[in-house]
C-alpha cells in the first residue's frame, strides 16, 4: 500500500471512529443535557403541536428560585425585547441585533397566544402557540416550505422543585422533509449549534433568575 493510500485509510478510519463517537456517546448528552430520565420522556405542553417529530431535544436545569421569578425572563424573551440570554455576540455577527436584558421589563411582560417573537430582524417570526403563566410558553408553527423552514415548538417548562426551586424544561421538536440531506444536516450541524447556544440560554436565565448577572 502507498503512503497517500495508507493516509487516506487512516483518515477514513478517524472520520469513521469521530462519527461513532458522535452518535453513540456525545449526541444523546447534547439532546439530554441536565434532564432527568422521566422529564425526557413524559408528555410537555406544546408537544401536541408535533405529535411525530423527525427530531427533538429535551434539556433541563434547576434554578435556586420560584416559579414566579423564572417566568418574568421567559416572558420577555425575543430579538428587540429582552433578547434570549445566550451569546449575543455570536447572535449579532449573524445580524441579529440582540441585546440580553439584565432586569425584568414591564413592558414586556403581556405575552399571548398569537404574538410573534422574532429571532432576526430580518427573518420570519415564530408565533406564540401556548402561554401557562409561570408553567408554559410554547413557541411554535406549522412552518413556511417555500422557504425551506419546517414546522417546530419550542417549548419552556417551569415546574416547581423542592427547597423553593424551579426545574427548568426545554424541549424542541421538529419535522423535516425527511430526506437523507436534512437528516444529516439536523444532526451534525444544527443540533450542536443549537445545544451550545440553548444551553447557555438556560444558564443566562438560571442566573438572572437567582439574582446575577447573566
């Protein structure tokens, strides 16, 4: 065997071994992070919206504070209003204009089934699909084809915890075309984006909610 036939073997045999590695053993942690195994599995608000869905996430966090003061950051949540508690940064070398709010904004507090919440200024907002203050908000829509966004929810879930705490629930679920391109492209592509900037999300609220600075 030649050294460039030798090389790419090797290589292939990485790539194979990463991929492996991927799907066994950090995917299922990424879609799992902090949830417990029943919070996994039971039925949330807002997944009757996708009964079947082709991909879903479901992530957890407690937060050393009651419902009521985890709901008022859920409730402002959206590009030009409280932003989404992540990497602005990141978010704005895409254009997104965010800017995290440090404080609770009376302003912002009414939501309602109905009400766009936008993630750019420039894209499609997603509707609010469900709204249990200080349990629920469900964002959510049947999706717009023609211009390649399938239906999804986006779920947040405040349950109260003992010792005067919250469990913080996040799923999303999501169907796609089907194709063999979406599949991978959800897995190896969004699914990590997503996980990296959500997770951060439910830290920044976690922090916000018990008093510091996200």
């Amino acid at each position: 065997m030649s050294k460039n036939k030798a090389r790419l073997s090797y290589i292939c045999a990485g790539l194979a071994a990463a991929g492996a590695s991927y799907l066994l053993w950090i995917r299922p942690w990424l879609l799992t992070w902090g949830a417990a195994a029943d919070e996994r599995w039971k039925t949330l608000p807002g997944d009757q919206f996708i009964p079947e869905p082709d991909a879903s996430a479901t992530r957890a966090i407690t937060i050393d504070a009651p419902p009521d003061r985890v709901w008022p950051w859920l409730a402002q949540i959206g590009q030009g209003r409280g932003g989404f508690y992540s990497y602005a940064w990141l978010e704005n070398m895409a254009g997104c204009q965010i800017v995290n709010a440090q404080k609770v904004h009376a302003e912002w507090q009414e939501v309602k089934v109905g009400d766009q919440v936008l993630l750019h200024p420039n894209f499609p907002a997603i509707p609010v699909a469900l709204v249990d203050p200080n349990h629920a908000l469900v964002l959510g829509g049947k999706g717009i084809p023609e211009k390649g966004i399938p239906p999804v929810t986006w779920s947040f879930v405040i349950e109260t915890a003992p010792r005067h705490a919250t469990r913080l629930i996040v799923r999303w679920r999501v169907r796609t075309t089907g194709s063999v391109s979406d599949a991978l492209m959800y897995k190896y592509m969004l699914e990590p984006i997503h996980f990296i900037m959500e997770r951060k999300m439910m830290l920044g609220i976690k922090a916000r909610a018990e008093g510091r600075k996200g």
